[in-house]
C-alpha cells in the first residue's frame, strides 16, 4: 500500500475504532511505519474525525516533517516501532476492560489477562508486560516500553491503557480489539474458576500461528 492508501485506511479504522466505543475523546493515537518514516495521529485529535491529508508525518529520525502536531505519545510509539523491527504499526487505546485491568491493584507483571482463548493468544501472545505509571507523554517511559516490546507484542500501561503492536494496521487493530475482548472476560470471570488455556495449548497456537 503506498503513502495516501495508508492514510485512508488509518482514517477508516480510527473511526471505526471510534464507533464501536474502543476510544473516546482525544484518547488514543496511532501510527504506522513507512519506507521513509511514519504516520502518527495528531495530538489532541478524535480517531473518529481524522482527516488523511492532515495526519502527522515524522522522518525516519522521528523529526515532524509533515500534517499537524503528533501525538505527545511519540516516545510510547518509538518504544516499540524500534524494539520491533517486524511492527509495521501501533495502536493506543483507553479502552475501558484493558484500562480497567491496568487499575487493579495488583494486576501482575507479564500475564494480568490469562490465556482463555486461542485468538487472545494468536493476536497477542504469551505475555502482556505492565508497565508502571508514566505521565501521558512524558518521554521517561521510553526505555521501560522498549524493554518489554522487545518480547512482547503489546505492553498495558499501568492506570492509562494498552499499547499493541501488529505486523500490519489491520493487524494491530485487529490485536487492540482481540486485547480489549480478553480483558472484558478475564474481568467477566474474576472470581469464578475459570478453565485457562494450558501452556501445551498456548505452544501450539504460538508454534502453529505465530
Ligand atoms: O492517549 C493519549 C495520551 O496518552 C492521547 O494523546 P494525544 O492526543 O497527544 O495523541
Ligand atoms: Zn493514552
């Protein structure tokens, strides 16, 4: 896909995100990695209104170069684009179950939402690292989210909300939304006991689709 294709489909799926309750507000940015840079939100946008022409664009030095102001979130998005190197994309959201589980009053460090099931696995994977609490946009979270994206497709910030990654747009959406469904269950069955996926199971998803 080149440049304007990105920026459409970036419009398309903010705004679906939006519709369908995932953000609200300003909250939550975007960005999407290209040949020569990358595409970010700007601050203070709504992901339901975005306008292609005017999204922000960065060098490969992460300078602004292009569109409106970026996202104050772009050391949380550098974290991981450079941690990554496959990450073609990341999606940031407030949306309500995942933020709620990084509230808890212990949520865990590498696994607050359990295994339950395989598309949680398949789309996020074996841990999901909470990361303590940073300011939004404050640049000291940088190195904790590079640290932890180096083996982990999505970080949860603590008290803010999840971070994801994907190889793809599509597919960091398509995580953002399979993370944000995980968490309503793990929430739904805090206090029952619940069968989780075993860690044979999670190897086959891992090893079959990862
Ligand atoms: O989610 C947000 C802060 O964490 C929104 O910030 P921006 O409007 O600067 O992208
Ligand atoms: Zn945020």
């Amino acid at each position: 896909m080149d440049e304007p294709a990105i920026r459409e489909q970036l419009a398309m799926l903010g705004a679906s995100l939006f519709q369908r309750g995932y953000s609200v507000g300003t909250a939550g940015n975007i960005s999407v990695r290209l040949p020569d840079g990358y595409l970010m939100t700007p601050t203070n946008s709504c992901l339901g209104r975005l306008d292609p022409a005017r999204i922000s664009k960065l060098g490969s030095d992460w300078s602004h170069v292009g569109g409106d102001k970026p996202s104050k979130e772009v050391f949380m998005h550098r974290a991981v684009l450079t941690a990554r190197p496959d990450a073609g994309a990341v999606v940031h959201l407030h949306s309500t179950y995942a933020t709620a589980i990084g509230c808890l009053a212990e949520p865990g460090e590498t696994a607050p939402i359990p295994p339950l099931t395989p598309y949680f696995v398949m789309r996020v994977g074996r841990s999901l690292p909470v990361i303590r609490y940073y300011r939004p946009g404050d640049a000291a979270m940088e190195s904790d989210i590079h640290e932890a994206s180096r083996t982990a497709k999505a970080v949860l910030l603590a008290n803010h909300g999840p971070v994801v990654s994907g190889k793809t747009l599509a597919d960091a959406v398509a995580a953002a939304e399979e993370l944000e469904e995980s968490a309503r269950l793990a929430l739904l069955l805090r206090g029952t006991p619940a069968r989780t996926l075993t860690p044979a199971q999670v190897d086959d998803l891992l090893e079959t689709f990862g």
